[in-house]
C-alpha cells in the first residue's frame, strides 16, 4: 500500500474514532451542563458552574500545547506516546469539551415551551433527555458534529508532527523534511476532499432530520 | 377537583420584588368549566402552573382531586401530573415528530405495552377528528390541527383535569370556535373538568360556567358567568364585558361625556344590563310613558349566555330633571342602571 493510501486511511480512523468517542462525552458533559443551569430539571449551581469552568477551561488551551502536555496522561492510557492510538486520546479530550458547548447550546434551542409541555406529563429527566431533547436538537447536534469533526482533521495533522500517524505526518516528514512538493500537494488535496465530504454529509442528515419548514 | 388556597407568588426580576399572585382562592367543582380572564402580566399562566406545580407557590395550597400537591413526593407528583393534561398558545408539538409519536408520547412515558398505544393513539384521533393524519408532521399542519394533536396528547391518560394556557389565542376565530366546541365536548362527553385561562370575554361567554377575573395578581370578582355578564362590579370587569357586548360608544360621544352636568340642555347618558325574561321593550316604553320622557337608544347589544339572553343598552334622556325618575323605574323593573354621565347632543 502506498503510503499516501496509509496515512488517509490513518487520519480516517483517527476522526472517526476519536470524533465518535468525544461526541459522546462532549454530548453528556453538554446535556449535564444544560439540565444542571438554573430553573431546570436538575439545576445544580455548584455541578453546572465547575463543569463550565473545567469545560473552558479545556477550550482555552491551544490544541499544540494541549496536545504536548497531555503526553504522560496519553501514556498512561495506551502505553505509549507515539502513534496513531496515541494521538486519539488528545484528540478526543480536546473534542469532547468543544462538542460539549455545541451540544449545550444545541439543547438551549429547544423551546422551553415543549420542555415545559413534557414536564406537565409527568416526564423524567431521562424521558425529557430521550423523548425530546435529543430528536429535537438532533439536526443541531449534527451540525455541530460536522464542526468537530472537520477541527479534529485539522487538529490530527497537528499530531503528526509528535509522532502521530496519519497525513499531518506524511506532510510532515516528505513534504517538509524532504521537499517533496507531489507529496504535500496531494496531503493538501485528500484534506480539502475530506472536508468537503464531511460538510455535505452533515448538512445533508441535519436538513433530512429537521422537520421545520 | 381544584382548589387553591391562599397562594403567594413573587419573582426577583432585577432585584426589584414583582408579586405575581396575591392571596388567591380558587375552587372549581368537578365536571366544570372555569375561566379565568385577565390582562397582559395579570399572572394568568403563572396561576394556572401553580395547579401542576410547573411554578411551585411561595405559600398557600394546592389541592387537585382530594390530594394536596406540595406535600407529594417526587415520583407521586409525576403521577398526579399524569391525570392532568394541559395545553398551550403555541403547541408545544415536537417538531421532528409526527403526529402519531407526539400523540403516543405521554403513553411511552409509561409502560404500556406498543399495541395499547397504538389503539389508544387510534381513540385520540378520532376524538379529536384527526383521522388520517397520524403521518403528518406539525409543520405541515393548521393551527386548529396542531391544537387537536396537542389536546389529544393532553388526554392520553384520560386525565381528570385540563389546563389551557390561552388555548385559542393565536388561531383566527372560525378556528377558535372549533377548538372551544371540541373542549366543550370534550367536558360534557369525558366530564374531564377544565381550567382555562384567556383574555377574551367571548371564551369565556362561549364555554366557560363560572369565571374569575385577575387583575395585578388578584382575583377581584368571580362567579356565574351570566351573572358576571349582567352584573359586573369591578371597573376592571366591566371593561371585559364591555369588550365582549361590543359596547365601545362612538368616539366623538365619548369625547363630549362629563361626569356632571354642565348645561341645563346636557343629556344624562344611562347603560342598561338585563338578563333572561326582564323583557326589555315594553320597559323602555313603559318609561316613556310613566315618566314622561323622551328617550334615544345609541346602543345595545344582546347575547345568549348558557341559554339564558342577556344584553346592555346605552341610551340618552332627552329632559335631565326625569333622570331619577327614570332610574327609580328601570330599577324596579328589574335592570341594572348605571348613570354614564352627561353629554350635549346634537
Ligand atoms: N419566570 C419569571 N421570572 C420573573 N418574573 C416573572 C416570571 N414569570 C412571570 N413573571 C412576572 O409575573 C407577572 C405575571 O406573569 P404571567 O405570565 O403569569 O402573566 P399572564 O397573565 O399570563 O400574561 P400574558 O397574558 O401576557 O401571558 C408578570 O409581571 C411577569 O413579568
Ligand atoms: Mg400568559
């Protein structure tokens, strides 16, 4: 296999997992901070407040440095700090607390008054969670998804460069160490497709799935 | 079915303290309609979430069907919610839902079986004469549809109680009278009780037994609906009623009315209200003849309330020195009179 096929097939693997695992903690950490908010369910000042502050202050932190400082954490998870495995786990703790705003201001959209219609029934924060804020913010959460995921294709080349797989590395090593201009063009070009692809994917489940017209 | 007692509510906006509700007192008897009208920020909807306890009350009590809801645990109040079913102004439909799981939604909060909701669902429909439209999404809807499904999802558990949030308030008034008629039905054919909450009279007259009025967080009248039609006490009231029986003088009339009179040829203006067989002609021209005056009707206006016909009139006496007069026998012929005050005519 072409080494150019191996690292796209690298980078693919690298988004989609740890794109798949940080949605899912970024969209728990998103709904614990929407239903913990005032006047809500489970409003929780001291859970909401702490979490926001942790989830900041994630977001804060550029993703190079991130990345860096993660390395004896990565080390502890996988045994390793070089690699493709390796590189998941920054990637994924960095996604996850982005995810997780995109989430909370997701559910933030959905109309207080069908919360409150559910609440009337007799709903259950995990019914309320089930039933309706996750199929109402559905096309939202996809929307956001497809943000995620196309930061995390321009996070994961960054981790190429501390010994991560994927294209970030390839570029990294014939494009930059050794000049070679086809290399890098193509790294460039397979990047550009992917994200094309991502975005016509995500606009086009978020349009099937929202209803409103 | 409910009775409030002594419920208190104040919000913090800004730091500044608003009393929302102010000592109400509220019972309604099972199997009737109750309505409660009041203006914009009355504390209507806040009233009417203290029933379920979507807004808990600083003070007082709420009792719904025997049990007094404050005192109920978690997972009991969300049983009691269940034998209450309540609607709103705008919906509240799950957008990415179609009908049939915005229906069947209150049913899977529960454990019932997915034939039983389905039959279930089936009954809602064509209560609420939604037959073949269990696909359709709420977007593609009216707004008398879209209410349907939402009091179809209200009564999934067969509740005891429905609570309407300005149910007919954004649908154009064809549309509303369909709504009032199913709700109406609805309390006749189920004997469900229901609570509504409007600014309009003509809810009120339309279906509504008894009626409460609300003004800044208190209730300043409340009774028969008929009564409150015929005899209102409250300024506030009887702007309402006045609102419903149409009764707004012409402007250029009302521009000219002073409280006392100002001229000798000043003409005293009288609004009249009557209600059921206080037959109201053979009155009038009893007061020509009895008391010798001249008499203009402007205005009058008669409805049906209940069965029962009822109506106002305002109208002008030509000699101001039989007014007395005139009140001392349209009183006693069973009207309530009301001395508007005087104006130059012609
Ligand atoms: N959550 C809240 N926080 C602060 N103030 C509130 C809140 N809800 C209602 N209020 C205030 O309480 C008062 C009563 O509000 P409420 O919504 O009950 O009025 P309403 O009669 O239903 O009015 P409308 O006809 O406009 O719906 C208003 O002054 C309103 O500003
Ligand atoms: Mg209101």
């Amino acid at each position: 296999m072409s080494p150019l096929v191996n690292a796209t097939w690298e980078t693919i693997y690298m988004v989609a997992i740890s794109g798949f695992v940080a949605a899912l903690l970024g969209g728990a950490l998103g709904i614990i901070l929407f239903l913990t908010a005032p006047k809500r369910a489970l409003s929780n000042a001291a859970i909401h407040q702490s979490l926001g502050l942790i989830v900041n202050i994630a977001r804060s932190i550029p993703y190079i440095i991130f990345m860096i400082a993660l390395i004896p954490i990565t080390r502890l998870i996988v045994g390793t700090s070089i690699g493709t495995l390796a590189a998941m786990v920054p990637l994924t703790l960095a996604a996850a607390p982005f995810y997780a705003r995109i989430a909370e201001s997701a559910f933030n959209e959905v109309s207080p008054g069908l919360i409150e219609a559910v609440t009337a029934m007799g709903a259950k924060a995990s019914q309320l969670i089930w039933y309706v804020l996750l199929p109402e913010a559905m096309p939202s959460l996809i929307r956001g998804l497809t943000i995620t995921l196309i930061a995390l294709v321009g996070y994961s080349a960054m981790a190429g460069i501390v010994g991560g797989g994927g294209l970030g590395a390839l570029a990294y090593h014939y494009g930059y160490q050794r000049f070679d201009a086809q290399i890098m063009l193509s790294t460039t070009a397979i990047l550009v497709v992917m994200v094309q692809v991502l975005q016509w994917v995500g606009d086009y489940l978020a349009k099937k799935l929202s209803r409103r017209s | 079915m409910i009775k409030l007692q002594n419920i208190n509510k104040n919000y913090a906006q800004k730091g500044r303290k608003i009393t929302a509700l102010q000592d109400i007192n509220l019972y309604v008897n099972s199997g009737e309609i109750f309505g409660i009208i009041g203006g914009s920020g009355a504390g209507k909807s806040t009233l009417l979430r203290c029933v379920n306890l979507l807004e808990e009350p600083d003070s007082g009590e709420v009792i719904v069907d025997g049990k007094s809801l404050l005192d109920l645990s978690t997972v009991s109040l969300r049983d009691a919610r269940r034998k209450m079913g309540m609607i709103f102004q705008h919906f509240n439909l799950i957008a990415t839902k179609n009908v049939f799981h915005n229906i069947a939604l209150p049913l899977k909060l529960t454990k019932l079986s997915s034939k039983d909701i389905q039959e279930r669902v089936q009954e809602l429909l064509e209560l609420t004469g939604l037959q073949g439209y269990a696909k359709a999404y709420p977007h593609e809807l009216s707004g008398g549809q879209k209410q349907r499904v939402a009091i179809a999802r209200a009564l999934a558990h067969e509740p005891k109680v429905l609570l309407s949030d300005e149910a007919s308030s954004a649908l154009d008034p064809q549309t509303t009278r369909a709504i009032l008629s199913l709700l109406q039905d609805i309390n006749q054919q189920l004997g469900v009780t229901i609570l509504l909450i409007t600014h309009e009279m003509d809810v009120i007259k339309q279906i509504c037994q008894r009626v409460a009025i609300l003004d800044q967080g208190q209730i300043i009248e409340q009774g028969e609906v008929l009564d409150i039609f015929t005899q209102p006490k409250h300024a506030v009231t009887k702007s309402f009623v006045a609102t419903c029986m149409k009764e707004s003088l012409p402007s250029d009339i009302l521009d000219k009315l002073h409280t006392t009179q100002q001229n000798s040829n000043d003409h005293p203006l009288l609004h009249l209200a009557f209600r059921g067989n206080s037959a109201v002609e053979p009155v009038i021209s009893g007061l020509v003849k009895h008391c010798d005056v001249m008499v203009n009707i402007l205005q009058a206006h008669l409805e049906t309330i209940h069965g029962e016909s009822c109506g106002a009139m305002t109208l002008s006496l030509e000699n101001a020195d039989k007014c007395d007069a005139a009140v001392d026998y349209l009183r006693k012929n069973g009207l309530q009179v009301e001395v508007l005050g005087y104006v130059a005519l012609g």
